[in-house]
C-alpha cells in the first residue's frame, strides 16, 4: 500500500510537466501565425546579431532593446565612447533602442533593423 502512495505522488508531477510542455510548443505555433498578420519569416529572427552603440554624450548610458513584448537592457556605453552587443534570437528585427543616462534626466530613442551579416550601428543622439 505504501509503494501505491509513493507512485501516486509521481503520477502528478509527470503530468504538469507534458501539459508544461504542450503550452510551450503551443506559444512557438502561435509565433508561427504571425506570418498571416503581416510579419514574414524575414522578421522572425533566428541566430546573433550584432549593435555598435556609439554615444557622443558627456555622460554614461545605459541602453536598452525592446521588441514586441519585452525590453532587455544591453549594458553600458561610457561618455564620449562606443560598445558592441549582442542579440541572441530577437523576436523581430526591427529592434527599437533606448538609452538613459543613470539619474534618468536624458533619454534617447532610435530603430535600428538587425542584420545577419554584419554589425548595425546605432548613435545616440539628443532629439
């Protein structure tokens, strides 16, 4: 009787990790539709992209990429100085850039549209 209660407790555990997995590759075939809405297999990104961020600005900058439902931050470019990034499987690749300083008193934006073969550069520049 006990080793019926002990495969039981398994039984449970098993089952949300299948209907975990169902959803995730449910999530991956609703990507897919996309397509239908207008975004060609072009806009779905696959593979390392390369940003050269250039700031021209007196002050450090923290930038950040957003895409059609989250922002990351990419990191640090020094005053007067120039970063490179990476982005691993965005997506889209139309990515619009953000850069703050630390206190928040100067914010830049721009797009920039991601290419697999070579490095897009973006400088931010005061609008």
């Amino acid at each position: 009787m006990k080793r019926l209660a002990y495969n039981a407790i398994w039984i449970v555990p098993t089952f949300l990790v299948l209907s975990c997995s169902g959803e995730r590759a449910q999530t991956r075939v609703a990507g897919d539709e996309s397509e239908a809405a207008g975004q060609s297999d072009m806009e779905m990104a696959a593979g390392t992209y390369t940003i050269q961020v250039t700031n021209p600005m007196p002050h450090d900058m923290i930038v950040y990429a957003s895409g059609p439902d989250d922002e990351m931050e990419l990191g640090l470019v020094s005053a007067n100085g120039s970063a490179e990034f990476e982005i691993t499987e965005p997506a889209a690749l139309d990515v619009e850039l953000r850069a703050t300083d630390a206190n928040q008193t100067h914010t830049v934006r721009g797009t920039v549209t991601l290419s697999a073969s070579e490095s897009v550069t973006w400088t931010i520049a005061a609008n």
